[in-house]
C-alpha cells in the first residue's frame, strides 16, 4: 500500500511541475522597501529571461515549476528561487556589502575599495538602524577595527570620546567629522536614521583634509533621494524603558553603624551609636536616587525623484529622561534635513543640504565630588529621606565634610536647561569642463547658538555649613553664538590609456574662518521670590554683566585656515596602485616664522589576486597588500596661541579703591611650529571561499613636537586669573599596534541565512621625549585636597598613567611595622607601601606607574540570524587591559562605605588585602594601587529580534513594508570592576579613567515599528 501511494504522489507531482506557466511578481529593495527596475530576471542555465520595469514587476511566460529564476542587479546580491506551485513571486534583494563597498567616499571625491590603498573602514546604516543610538558614535563601537569610543557619561545626551588609534597628544584627540562635507564638532546634532553611511580613515591618506585631520577623519553621508522615482515614505518610531545596570553593594544601616563605631573605637573615641538595635536595613539612597526612565523616538523621510532632480527629507523627535533624576537630567532633539540633488543644464550639478537642529538638555552634577552620586554612595543610611515636617534630611554636623548633602534634596534643587540651535547648509556645485576634467566647488556654513539657563534657590543642606549652601537665590543666563564657513574648490582629471594605466589626479584650495559671538552673560542675584521657569529678575537685587565687566568683546575671531592641496593616484591594470599628495596648510595659530606646514603622504597597493598565477583561483578569491606613511600636521591649540592677549586679570588700587584690570594672559611664543604626526600602515585585504573577508593592518603612529603647556616657574607670573604657561613643543608620543577584522556570511537557503564578524584591536602607548621641569605633566585628582598629580605623561611610560605607591599587603603585628621602612603613622593593620628605591624611608620618591587607563585590546563581535520573515542580531565589544581609579570611597568619619570594607583587617591574620578602619591619623588614604582596579569589561550592546510581515499581508494596507522589533541595549556588561560602569572617560590624555561615581549607562527596552510606504 505505501509504495502504491508513493507512486501515485510521484505521478502527481510530474504532472503538476510538467506543466509550464506564466509567472509574474515584484522585486524590492530590503533597506528602503523601494520597487528596483532593471532587475535582470532569468531562467537559470538557459537565455530566457526579462528586466523588471519602472515599478519593479516582471514577467515570464511559459516557465517550468522545476526551473529556478535567477535575478541579479548592480549592488545586490544575486537571488535564486525556484518557481515551484507558486504563480506569483514577491522578490526583495539585499544590498551586497561588498558591492556596496567598492566605492568609497574618500578626500574630496569616491573610489573603488578595490584601488584603496589605505586603511579606511566602513559602517552601513544597517548597522546603525539595528543598534538604535541616540547620539551617532555609540553605533561605533566594537563595529570598527582601531576605534574605542568612551562614555563621558551615561547621562542624556552625554557625548562620547572618540579615538582612532589611540592618544596621539595631551591636547585634542578629536577626530575631523564631516557630515556630507560639512565640519561638525557634535554629533548630537545629527539624526542616526538619516545616515547612509559613515567611512572612516585610519592612515596617513586622512591628511589630503590637512590640519584637522590628524586624529583620523570621519566622513558621514546621509540619505538622498532617488531621480525619476515616486514618492516613498519611510517612519520609524520606538518607546522604551531605561533602567540602571547595577548598583554598587553599600552598607546597610546597622552594618554601618558597626563599622562607624569600630572606626571610632580604634582611636579611643565615645562610639558614635549607643545602640545598633532597631536600625535594620535603613535607607537605601541608591534605590531613592536611580528611577526607571521613559525614551521615545520617531521620524519620518519622504523621498522623491524627477527626471532632473530628486528630494529628500526628513524629520525627528527624540525625548530621553535620564535614570537619575528623570527630567532633571533629560534630553531632547528634534532634527530636519533637506536634501536637494538637482541637473541644472547638462554637465553641471548641484547638490544642497540643510540641517537643523535644536537640542535641549537638562542635567545634574556628575562624576565630580559633591555629585549625586556620589553622595548617594556616601550618605548616611542611619537618616531617613525626609525628617518628621517633610523637609530634606540636613547633612549631620561632623564626620561628613563639606560636600556630602543629601542626593534627593540636591536633585530637587537642580534647575539647569541648555539649548542649542543650530543650522548647517551646504552648497555643492559639479561641472564637467572637457571629458575627464571636472571641476567643483564646496560651500559649507554652521550657525549655532547656545543658551544655557540655571536657577540656584536660597538653601540649606547641612547643620553646618556645605559647599551647596546659598543664602539667596541666583539666576545665570549665558548665550553665546559660534560660526565657521569652509570654501573649497578642485579640479579632478581621470585618464586612462589603453585600458591598462588610469590615472586620477586632484588639485585645489580651500579657506576656513571661524567667529565667536559673545552674545549675553548676565548673573541675576537675591531676587525675593523666583523659580528656574519665572526667575523674577526685574526684582534683582544685583545684577552682574558678566561680559561688560570682564571686557569680553562682543565679537572674537577664531581660528583661519588657508590650505592647497594635490594628489596623484595610478592604477596600472588594476594590480598596482600607487598614490601620493601633498597639503600646504597655513593656520592664524602660529606665528609669521611657522604659519605654513608642508604635509607629504603615500600609499602603493598591489592586488595579487589579478595576477596570472591567482587569478580566478577557486579557494582565493581577492587579496590586496597595501601601505602609506605620511606627515599630517595638526594645530588644535587655542587661536593665536603663539603672542599674548590681554585676557588675563589683574586688581590694582587707584584712590583707595580696588579696581579690576586687563593683564597678559597665556605667555607668548612666537616660535611655536606644527605638531606632526608621522603614520605608517602596512596591512592587506583578502576574501576566500566567497565568503570569508580578512583584513590585517600594522600601525605606528608617531607624533612629534606635541603642543603642550610644560610646568614652568611661579616666577614668570602664570599663577594669576587668566594667565596661564606658554604652549611649546615639548615631546613625543608613540602608538603602535595591529588590527585585524574577520567577517563570514552564508546564505543557507531562500529562508534563512546568517552572518559573523570579529574585529580586534591590540595597542600600546608609550611617551618618547617630555621637555620641561621634572620632565612629566602631571594632572588628575584623588580625594579631596589630595594628591593633584596622580595621572603623567612622562618618558617610557603611556600617557597619562598612573603614579601612586605600591603596596605589598597589610602589616599584621609591630614587628612587621619596626623591620620594614620609615612609613609615618604606620600600625598594624595599615597598607604597607614597598620602598621602591630601597633608602629606607617611604616618601614621594616611591612612588612609581601603578597601572594606566589605555586598553591593550578591544574588540567586537556581531552576529545576525535571518529566518523567514524574523531577524536577529546581537553586538558585543570587549575592552582588556584598562585600569581605573577608584575614587568615589569619601574617607571621612561618618560616610558610608562599599560592602568590600566588611572584609577588612581585624587583629592579625584576618586580612592581608583590606586594611582596619580608625579615625585616627593613617596614611592609608595614599594614592596607591589599592585604589586601582582592572577595568577590563565584556558588554553585550544590542540584542534585537524582529519580524516582517508578509508581503501578501502588507499589500492589503497598501504599504511596502511593515516590521516590529523588541531590542536591549545594554543587556549585561562582565566585569571585575566594583564601580557603576567599567567604561569610564572624561576624555583628558592625562587624567583619564578617575571614577568619582560615574553616571551609568543604562540598560534600554525598546519596542519599534519600521513602515515604508
């Protein structure tokens, strides 16, 4: 009976897939939902087929169910489906990323990653869709080799440090972002949804932009219309809930209570608490603090094409609240975008667009001494929120400091608003003169005010006096306008010659300006009855104009560049490549000796894989060795840094009366010269099995004569208001390292396919040359009226690291006390510092590098299913070898402490890590490596799932693309570290990586809807 019924089936079967019919359906773009004409359709393994028309649809008559249509379009990933039962097929194509990515936006024009002969990777907006940012620069992390992007805080709207290759310099290590050619220095300002793709140069090729570019460039495009197309639309929208990631383990109230006492018994002091009976658990001012906190995004693009022009625009709305204090520390942004691509007669073309943006942010005192943070960590949980008439608990008069407050009344009292507006236009006008010969011109023009509004009410925090105390309410409002234009203009020729040597060279200039405008700064003073909303100042009882009264002049010119350029590239038979270029760049901040650099770099690639014996290799499928050096120059330094401006302040006597005068602020140096920066990068590219793509890159990035402000003698009068060192050359640093990415993808079958990438960085910093006193910059801070020298930049050593004691355990009895070196105040259950020069006395000469706060290794890895109409991704990104600074711990008598002191040292041989608590006079509050802790971190960023609806189900809305997505950012972060966030930054070269309670980044929820339409 079953072999009867499989050969009935298999009968059936012949008959039905012997029949040919007529087929047609639809092909669409995944991305953007658009239908794609041209598609070639054909039957595979014959020469019948078709061309998709204007509205993506096809059709083929007389077609086999067994037969198998094969389409494929410039760009995409060719797609096999077999006809089978069905008569109508809805196709959709995925933009092919190696396609994609052969031509690349580079300085001042596009080339095929084929011919590149630097290291210039690429981010799609793929990327950047899945991961949801609410500032551009988080979808930078762990997706790129060689750039480590660190929160300043996880605060909203909190910029981020970016840096490529490491710290170069003790100055600015920010790198040069253009948005469609236009300079931005924040990229708050732009909406992740709008960007197509961001190009980022790693190499010496990064300085045919010049002075700016020194610490890499990013190159942002954003999405533009498509000509002879109808109208799309595209809406996407998410809402979701933020929460904090971990709270640091406190003592509770009675555990407090014990410690306290202990502390105090050790000195011979009345124990501060009779009785621990009844106090319980306490107040927990962690939970009081953090809350769980609403964000909520939507925008929309509307695209449209005619047969000359085509438009794109588009709008956002983006509200965050933050996890500590909710709207007292909220963000918001809304963003427009016109993008106009337009044949205005044949040969020439414009290209126009305008962003705006206006940003509000609200925020509370963070990372600092005195945050709220901090003082959560540190209050009292003895003391309830509020006493018995409803007001804030008051600060207790002894063993708190000055600066320990309750968090919650500090957080009600916090009214601060800063908003920004800010527009960008941008002007692009292309001719093509003779056939290969085209010239261009580039207007770029940034416009933005800044008004930052905040309200100090009359308050009282302690029973003593604290550093938060005002006996009247004050009211500052601060606005000040910044502009910059950028005019560039090129000429580009192409050539070929008998279809083996190409030549493309470049040759232009381009002008610079920038203007400060200083429009308001007034400080309002004891008005009787105000809020931040009505501050009341016409009743001021005085009124301070900050700007008058300082003599700021209402105008101050920035910085002037003036800048030529030119650049070769030849391509000979696609197999050797070489290109070179040359920038003269003239800056207003060096003096008339050292006004103009000269900055050379090349670069030679040789594709291997077109030479006869690889080519068409089955296992090979590219590879391509490449390498640049160059110089770049760089200038970030303040404007007309080289004389001295009368900035600085000084008080003088004239009829017994004190009046307050104009002085030379930063000392002058004429001879100041461009700092340089010398990269060489030798890595290749390669691409097995069709699948697998490789990439390995070697580089070492020297910079010499850095710009810094040495410590100088008191005697030269650099300690008054406004004055400041002069700013010399005066070293040098190196960064040295590898990178390598690994990416592999597989189409398993028409429903499902999956994809891998690994990318690793490995990096080590090292100072060469420091001239000045002492031969090192110091900077960084611990505790409070500590140690101001923590952090160095000093020969052999990475910049920045730290510079405390060493410590070799705990001293268990006094003979371990009497046989070890001279250690003031030194007892039993007291650190015991090593005598690092062995002179028998532990001083400031022991101290020496106890760990530093550069990475030896980052890396990430990003994983994607795609199954029917689901999907799924998840991001990681590992940072290794990082140390941090514990510094939120406030040693004082009465403050709370992390759960880690219930380990302490109690009589001999209870601990050898942690040393006893006492109120008495110890050096145990030294900076050392007890306070130093390994900051290595592995964070999971993003977990996604979504699903699509059915085609068929998508049509009966009339829409092209309907999706709903769950995510968490955030989800879970390994690590060893006891405080908030591992992934801690202030971004100074020296002095990074100090946690005085760092704001953390939260974990989100999310739930969105993508619809196009």
């Amino acid at each position: 009976m079953r072999k009867i019924l499989l050969l009935i089936f298999s009968m059936l079967t012949t008959t039905l897939f012997s029949q040919n019919k007529n087929v047609t359906g639809n092909v669409t773009e995944k991305s953007s939902g658009d239908p794609i004409p041209g598609v070639t359709v054909i039957v595979k393994g014959s020469n019948v087929g078709t061309e998709t028309d204007f509205n993506g649809s096809f059709q083929l008559n007389n077609v086999n169910p067994s037969s198998i249509l094969v389409f494929s379009f410039v760009g995409m990933e060719t797609k096999e489906i077999k006809v089978g039962l069905k008569n109508a097929l809805n196709v959709v194509l995925e933009q092919d990323n190696q396609l994609l990515n052969e031509v690349v936006v580079v300085g001042y024009g596009t080339q095929r990653k084929k011919e590149l002969t630097g290291a210039v990777s690429v981010v799609s907006n793929e990327a950047i869709e899945e991961l949801k940012p609410v500032r551009v620069e988080q979808a930078l992390q762990g997706q790129v080799a060689g750039v480590n992007i660190t929160t300043s805080s996880g605060a909203p709207g909190a910029a981020s440090n970016i840096r490529i290759r490491g710290i170069s310099t003790n100055g600015d290590n920010r790198p040069l972002i253009l948005v469609d050619g236009n300079r931005i220095e924040d990229l708050s300002v732009i909406n992740p949804s709008d960007i197509q793709s961001i190009n980022i140069l790693k190499d010496a090729t990064a300085g045919i932009y010049g002075v700016q570019a020194a610490n890499g460039v990013i190159l942002i495009t954003t999405k533009s219309g498509r000509k002879n197309s109808d109208f799309k639309f595209t809406f996407n929208s998410y809402t979701g809930l933020q929460e904090t990631t971990r709270t640091i383990p406190l003592l509770n109230a009675t555990e407090y209570a014990l410690l306290i006492n202990e502390a105090h018994a050790a000195n011979g002091e009345t124990l501060p608490f009779s009785s621990v009976n009844g106090l319980g658990q306490g107040t927990n001012w962690q939970e009081e603090v953090f809350n769980t906190a609403f964000i909520n995004s939507s925008d929309i693009t509307i695209n449209k094409g005619y047969e000359n022009v085509a438009l794109s625009f588009g709008a956002s709305y983006l509200d965050q609240d933050g996890i500590v204090g909710v709207s007292k520390s909220n963000f918001n942004r809304f963003t427009s975008k016109l993008n106009i691509t337009a044949d205005i007669i044949d040969k020439l073309k414009l290209t126009s667009t305008v962003i705006y943006t206006k940003t509000n942010r609200s925020g509370l005192a963070e990372n600092v001494l005195g945050s709220v943070l901090f003082n959560a960590l540190n209050f009292d949980p003895t003391l309830p929120v509020t006493d018995t008439n409803g007001n804030y608990t008051l600060t207790p008069v002894i063993g708190f400091g000055s600066e320990v407050i309750n968090p919650l009344a500090q957080i009600n009292d916090s009214f601060n608003r800063t908003t920004v507006h800010k527009i960008a236009p941008t002007i692009r006008l292309n001719y093509e003169v003779l056939p290969g010969l085209k010239a261009e011109g580039r207007f770029q023009y940034n416009y933005a005010t800044v008004n930052t509004r905040s309200f100090a009410p009359e308050a009282n925090y302690g029973e003593s006096s604290t550093v938060f105390d005002r006996a009247i309410n004050s009211y500052v409002d601060y606005k000040v306008g910044y502009q910059d234009f950028i005019f560039d203009a090129f000429l580009t020729y192409e050539k070929t010659i008998n279809d083996v040597h190409k030549f493309n060279a470049l040759v232009g200039t381009s002008v610079s300006k920038a203007q400060v405008e200083n429009i308001n700064n007034k400080v309002f003073e004891g008005m009787p009855i105000a809020d931040f909303d009505n501050p009341n100042t016409e009743s001021a009882t005085r009124v301070v104009n900050v700007n008058e009264e300082g003599n700021i002049p209402r105008n101050v010119d920035g910085d002037r560049l003036l800048s030529y350029f030119t650049r070769l590239q030849y391509n000979y038979e696609d197999k050797y490549l070489l290109s070179f270029m040359i920038r003269r760049d003239g800056s207003s901040k060096f003096g008339p000796k050292n006004k103009f650099g000269y900055f050379p770099s090349a670069s030679v690639g040789w594709v291997v894989s077109e030479e006869n014996f690889l080519k068409n290799d089955d296992l090979v499928n590219f590879l391509k060795i490449r390498a640049s050096y160059g110089i770049v120059g760089n200038d970030r330094i303040p404007a007309f840094a080289y004389e001295s401006l009368l900035d600085g302040e000084g008080a003088y006597v004239f009829d017994e009366v004190v009046n307050i005068g104009l002085t030379p602020g930063r000392l002058s140096n004429p001879e100041i010269r461009w700092e340089k920066q010398k990269p060489l990068n030798i890595g290749f590219d390669l691409k097995v099995f069709n699948k697998v793509d490789f990439t390995f890159d070697f580089f070492r990035k020297e910079t010499e004569d850095l710009l810094l402000s040495p410590q100088v003698s008191g005697t030269l009068g650099v300690g008054g208001p406004g004055a400041a060192a002069p700013i010399v050359n005066a070293g040098t640093v190196v960064n040295q390292g590898f990178e390598f990415s690994l990416a592999y993808k597989n189409n398993v079958s028409e429903d499902f396919s999956y994809a891998a990438s690994f990318n690793l960085t490995s990096l080590k910093n090292e100072v060469l040359r420091v001239n000045g006193e002492g031969d090192f910059l110091f900077g960084g801070n611990f505790g409070v009226g500590g140690e101001n020298d923590i952090s160095r930049m000093q020969k052999g050593f990475p910049i920045g690291y730290f510079h405390g004691y060493k410590t070799d355990g705990i001293f268990q009895n006094q003979t371990e006390v009497n046989n070890h070196a001279n250690q003031d105040n030194a007892n039993p259950g007291d650190i015991r510092y090593v005598d690092i020069n062995k002179d028998g006395v532990i001083n400031e000469d022991d101290r020496t590098y106890v760990g530093d706060p550069i990475p030896d290794v980052t890396f990430g890895v990003n994983l994607s299913f795609n199954y029917k109409n689901f999907d799924m991704s998840m991001y990681g990104f590992a940072s290794i070898g990082n140390d941090i600074v514990r510094n939120f711990d406030r040693n004082l008598p009465r403050t709370n402490k992390p759960t880690y002191y219930l380990d302490r040292w109690r009589g001999e041989g209870t601990s050898n890590t942690f040393p006893r608590v006492t109120t008495g006079a110890n050096n145990n509050y030294l900076f050392s490596d007890f306070y130093v802790e390994d900051g290595s971190f592995f964070r999971l960023q993003n977990a996604q799932v979504g699903y699509t609806l059915d085609q068929r189900l998508v049509d009966q809305f009339k829409l092209d693309k309907l999706r709903f997505y769950v995510s968490v950012n955030n989800l879970f972060t390994l690590t060893k570290y006891n405080g908030y966030d591992p992934n801690v930054s202030n971004g100074n070269p020296i002095g990074d990586g100090i946690d005085l309670g760092f704001y953390p980044t939260p974990r989100t929820y999310l739930f969105g809807v993508n619809v196009k339409f």
